[in-house]
C-alpha cells in the first residue's frame, strides 16, 4: 500500500481549512431559495433551480462579503421579478429583473432582514436571426449581471460593522453599482471615523455624481485636516454646481491654510473648465451625422 508522507496530509488539511475560511467580517450564509414556482413564472429564462442557486452562489461570494457554508445561520431568498426580451433602440435584449432577501444575524445576535434590487440586460442577437439558444445564452448573461447587481447591494447591511476593512469592501461595492440609491448610505460614511474609509465614501460619491452630496462634503471639511480637505476640494470640482463653484472660491482667498487655498484654486480652474465646456456643447450640439 502507498503511503502519504505526514507532512502532504498536514499539508492538504491545512489547504482544505483555507478554502472553507470565510473571508474577514464576511457573512456566512446557510440556505439560498428560489420557488418552482417563481421560476415557471418566467419561461424566458429557461434555466432550473439548481442552476440559478448556483449563480446566485457565486455572485455572493464574489463580492467577498458571503461565504456560503452549510449549517449557518444566514439565508438567501431570490424572486425573479421580470424576465423578458424588450426591443432597444438599436437590437433587442434579454432584461432580468430580482429581488434578493438576505436574513443573517447582526454582531449583536440580533436577525436583520435586507432586501436588494438588481437588474441585468445582454443582447439577444434577434437582428442577426439567431435561434433559441442565443437567446437562452442571452438571458443566462442578463441573471449573471442581476444576480451581480444584487449581490453588490446587499453589501449596505455592512457599512455599520465594526470592522474598518468590512465597510471599506461595502464602499467599493455599492460604487461599482453607480447608484444614486445608495447616496444617503454613503454620506453618512463620510464621518466614518476611519480616514480612508470616509475618503473611499468620497470617492464612491463623485462616481456616482450626484450632488446631493455637495452639501455634506463641505461639512466634512470643517472637520477633517488639511491633507484630507485637498482631496475633498477635488471631488467638489468633480461634481460641480453653483454651491460648489461658491465654496471653492471663498476658500481660495480666505483659506487660512496654504495647501488648501491652492488646492482651492486648483479644483475652483477645473470647476470652471468642465462647466464652460458643458455650456459649450450645449450651444453647440454635435450634428446627427457630423464628424
């Protein structure tokens, strides 16, 4: 009989108890559901149960934020809302629309619900007569980037966590998503008392590009150092407007510090150059046609 020296077998369970590992402050989740009869509701989609729970598994657990691991105590529900094929202005797509329901207990022991919304389109390729497999193949993509999308959502349950690193990872997710929904979340991240996670709320701000946040970005200047107000001057100029343009210009005469009264008329000339360069395509539309 071959024998496997110690040290391979040593070897292979420490490898084993690395991949079943959760990633740090990620939720451990026990159950994903979705109903026979959610799925014979919507025959576009042509995939089985099993199918769709593996996919929902692996958007999960791409975000890093979920580990699926038998026996835990959070669960996943999935109800698929819409799956059709809508006519788009240039070719037809395969539209995906779902609600995912996670329940998971809190660090303080507590069951906490959080429901997230996603949305995925993909191309059928009806304008090149494909058959009923691309269209299949279609849909399969438009639930991946559904199933995507509300993976990424769940992540605001997160932003409350203790662990700095934990609500870093949900500042990124809930960017990638470039939805003006999760606005209020990130706001209230900018007096995060991490610095880089109120700068990663910063950044995620001025992706989305909603000025809702101007007014909570000035706030936190009066509250944050110097080295940490310059780059907030810059994701004023980002997301422009007239309450903007209005703080930057008082700042870059009256800052009482140096490397803010220069990082103010900086981010105050790029304000101005992307405003002038609107108003100017706004005069002057490209032609239909044109170069």
């Amino acid at each position: 009989m071959h024998r496997v020296p110690a040290k391979l077998l040593l070897f292979g369970a420490a490898a084993l108890a690395a991949c079943n590992r959760l990633p740090a402050g990620a939720v451990a989740v026990g159950s994903i559901a979705i109903s026979d009869a959610n799925l014979s509701g919507v025959p576009e989609l042509g995939l089985p149960g099993d199918r769709v729970r593996r996919e929902l598994q692996m958007a999960l657990e791409k975000t890093r934020h979920f580990g699926v691991r038998e026996g835990a105590a959070g669960r996943v529900r999935l109800e698929i809302e819409a799956a059709r094929r809508v006519a788009g202005p240039e070719r037809e797509v395969a539209d995906v629309e779902l609600l995912v329901e996670l329940t998971a207990p809190t660090p303080q022991g507590d069951l906490e619900r959080t429901v997230s919304e996603g949305a995925g389109r993909a191309p059928t390729g009806s304008e090149a007569g494909a058959g009923s497999e691309a269209r299949l193949a279609a849909f399969d993509g438009a639930l991946r980037a559904a199933l995507d999308d509300a993976a990424r959502g769940l992540a605001w349950r997160d932003l409350q966590d203790p662990d700095a690193r934990v609500r870093d990872y949900a500042i990124r997710a809930l960017a990638d998503r470039r939805s003006v929904e999760v606005v209020p979340q990130l706001v209230g991240r900018l007096n995060d008392e991490n610095p880089a996670v109120a700068l990663r709320a910063v950044g995620a701000l001025v992706a989305i590009g909603d000025r809702r946040a101007v007014d909570p970005l000035i706030e936190m200047t009066r509250k944050r150092p110097p080295q940490v107000v310059t780059q907030v001057l810059y994701a004023l100029a980002s997301l422009g407007g007239p309450t903007a343009e209005a703080f930057l210009y008082t700042l870059e005469s009256g800052a009482t510090d140096d490397e803010v009264r220069r990082a103010a008329t900086d981010a105050l000339a790029e304000l101005r150059r992307k405003r002038d360069e609107s108003s100017a395509r706004d005069l002057h539309p490209p032609r239909p046609g044109g170069p």
